[in-house]
C-alpha cells in the first residue's frame, strides 16, 4: 500500500514537471516568435532596398542550418552551386562544410559558443555575416529557428529570404510539437498562436522551398501564397549505381536512430517476416540516441541473429548495394535523402505513407506506401517482394529510373529557372 502511494506520487509530480515544462516552452516559442515577428516589420519599413546582383553575376547566397553528417549538405549543395545563376554561398554553421567550388564556411568563435550557446552563436554570425557582406538572398534549413531569423534578416541588409523546408508540414503543424529535436516538441500540446506565427514567417519568405507538392499544399490551404519551388536533395547518380555484387542482406534501414524514425515497427515487421522466411537478414545503418534500446529490442524479439547493427558508415552507397530492399518506418518524413539514395541504387522502398515518401514512391510500382505503422503491414510488403523474385526486380528498375529525376544536373536546372525569375524581376 505504502509502495503504490510512492509510486502515484512520483507519476503525479512526473505529470507536473511535464506541464510546468511544457507551459515553460509555450511561453519562450510565443515570444520568440513575436519578437522575430516584430523585427520583421520593423525591418521591412526601414530596411535597405533589395539589391540585385550587377549585371552579368550571379547570386551571393547565405545560408544556415544545423545538420548531422555532410552528405545531407552536400545533397542539397551541389546543385545549388552547379546552377549558373549562383556565384557563391557562404555557409554559416557549427559543424564541417563540404569543400566544394563557389562555397566558403562560416564558423562561430568556440568562446562565443561557450559563453551563449551554440545555436545563439551560430544565428549571431549568420546575422553579422549578413551584414558584412550583404548577400543577394538569406535563407535557412527548417523553420526553427533557422527559417524564422533568415526571414527576420533579408530585409534588413537587402536580400531576399529563403525558407527549406526540408521537414514538411510538422515543421509548422500545431505549432512544430511533431519534429524532432527543439523547443517545439518541448511544448507537448499544440500551440496555435505559435503556428499562427509560424505561418506568417513562412508567408513573409520571398521562396519557399518544398520537398514536394503535399508541402505546398498544406501552406496553401492555410492561406500562405508566397513563393513556392520544389526542390528536394539530389543525389549523384554515379556514386550511387546499383553494382553487379550479390546482396548479402535482404533489408536495410539508413537513418538516424530517432524516435522519429519508429525502428521498433521494423524490428517487429522482421520479427513477423521470419515465420515465412526464417532465414531473413536485416542491417541497421546509422547511430543515435535509441541504439542500445533497439539492440536490446532486438534480442528480447528473438531476432538479434538475423539484425546487425552496424552504427554510422560514410560509405552509404556500398551498404546499400548490399542489400535488396529499403524500409523506412517514420511516422514524419519530408522526401527522405535515405530512400532517394537507395532507389537509385536500385532497391524498392516499402514505406510510411507520410509526408512527401509518395512523390518518389509509387506504390505497386517502383515500392509500396503503407498507410499505417504497423509491423503486420510492413511484413506483408516485405513478404511480398522477397518471394517473387521477378517483381523485385520490375521494382528493382523502376525505383532506379524514378529516382534519376533527382540528380544533380536536374536539381541544379531547377535552381537556374529560379534565380533566373528573381533576375528579372
């Protein structure tokens, strides 16, 4: 008797914390979002006049982000600086910027970051850097806080402002309490205040960028009409061919190990696979903070014999050539660089419905949609594909061929058509 009173008392003071938390969040993303709101107006009445780039350049472009490995920049890099309108970009950010043509790096001070953090360091030199050498266009990865400041900056030193939004719609949904990692999700509960916000900053962008057409739609419908292109990672399609090796695992997941990602529903989609094929083979690639949670998961399912772990890899395209189909069981994707990859790479991707997974994805055709997070389904696609062998293949083909519209040179004509319309108007 005693014990249960403990234990009610300690779940209530949980549920305590947690309100007093997430009220604590509300507060601090309400005001944020007023006070990039305000700076905004402020600056768009008394900012500078919008420069555009002297005849004959192209655009001086800044951006920044937080990112947790250089292929994810790199994909969303390399065609921007292939276009020809673009005549460089400077990258503000904490982490290692790809050496590549036309593009220098940024980095906040290490005692700037100790003595205020390393986000707020980051966004005060991507705004000192703006106004020193005031770019033609600042733009940021994801909404928060990255897209809010770009939005915030622009008008202040001249540019037009960019918004990637690389997440989809949860990065503004009830107020971002569906992403991964930020003060959003610590809320707990939807915000509308701070989507309305959200949204205002999303509709002050001079270009939004999408993973695909759900995002635009979603904005759409909200009221926001601004600028929007489709622009998603590209992948280069000659690192990443199918080879002619025999693959020695039949599934493969590439990712970060999130709750976000749903690993669990994969584990347990194995685990229904092995009573039809009992000698099925899985590999996990990436790292992150639900490794040891899913390897013990792994072993309490019975399946830890037929599931490696192999942590992070850099050579991403040989792993995936090492296998025969890709699985993602997110329930949150914009237009997964994971998937893309592995479908030029030649492998079906059975999938979420979620999110813009569907631009690529054609269900029954190059992979399968599955429309809930559920091990049962997972295991019926999977099934489905590793015992006809002749429709692994048609899917085999049609995953490389549709994938192919991502490559470089397409990424990067899409980005001279856009720079192209800012220079004349």
């Amino acid at each position: 008797m005693v014990d249960e009173i403990k234990s009610n008392r300690r779940l209530t003071l949980s549920s305590f914390g947690r309100c007093l938390r997430g009220w604590y969040y509300r507060r601090v993303m309400r005001l944020l979002t007023l006070l990039l709101r305000i700076v905004y107006v402020i600056a768009k009445k008394c900012g500078r006049r919008l420069r555009q780039p002297r005849n004959g350049e192209g655009y001086r472009i800044l951006l920044t982000g937080s990112y947790d490995s250089n292929n994810w920049l790199l994909s969303y890099l390399r065609p921007l600086v292939a276009s020809e309108g673009c005549s460089h970009v400077t990258m503000v950010s904490l982490s290692p910027v790809p050496d590549l043509p036309k593009v220098s790096a940024v980095h906040p001070p290490k005692w700037l970051v100790r003595v205020i953090g390393a986000t707020p360091a980051r966004l005060l030199i991507f705004f000192l850097t703006a106004v020193r050498i005031r770019p033609n266009m600042v733009g940021g990865y994801h909404i928060l806080v990255n897209g809010l400041v770009a939005s915030a900056i622009a008008p202040i030193v001249g540019a037009r402002s960019m918004y990637h939004c690389v997440g989809g719609p949860t990065e503004v949904l009830d107020g971002g309490i569906h992403g991964e990692k930020g003060p959003c999700e610590r809320m707990g509960t939807p915000d509308l205040v701070v989507e309305r916000r959200l949204l205002q900053a999303v509709a002050a962008c001079d270009l939004v960028l999408t993973m695909g057409t759900k995002a635009i739609s979603f904005f759409r419908d909200r009221g926001v009409n601004t600028n929007f292109h489709v622009i998603s990672a590209s992948i280069d399609a000659e690192q990443f061919t199918p080879m002619d090796s025999p693959p020695c695992y039949d599934v493969i997941f590439v990712g970060r190990l999130a709750e976000i990602k749903c690993i669990d529903i994969l584990l347990k989609a194995l685990q229904q696979v092995r009573k039809t094929i009992p000698n099925i083979t899985g590999v996990v690639v990436g790292e992150g903070p639900l490794r040891g949670e899913l390897e013990q998961l792994s072993r309490e399912l019975g399946i830890s014999d037929s599931v490696t772990f192999v942590g992070k890899q850099k050579n991403i395209e040989a792993w995936l050539n090492k296998a025969k189909l890709f699985v993602l069981t997110s329930r949150s994707e914009g237009l997964s660089i994971a998937m893309t990859e592995a479908m030029v790479c030649g492998l079906p991707a059975v999938v979420t419905d979620v999110g813009d997974l569907g631009e690529l994805v054609e269900d029954g055709v190059n992979g399968f949609l599955v429309p809930g997070q559920t091990p049962e389904l997972f295991a019926h696609r999977i099934i489905e594909l590793l015992t006809d062998s002749h429709k692994l293949e048609a899917f085999s083909q049609a995953a490389r061929r549709s994938a192919l519209q991502y490559d470089i040179k397409a990424m990067a004509q899409c980005w001279d058509d856009i720079i192209a319309c800012f220079l004349k108007s």
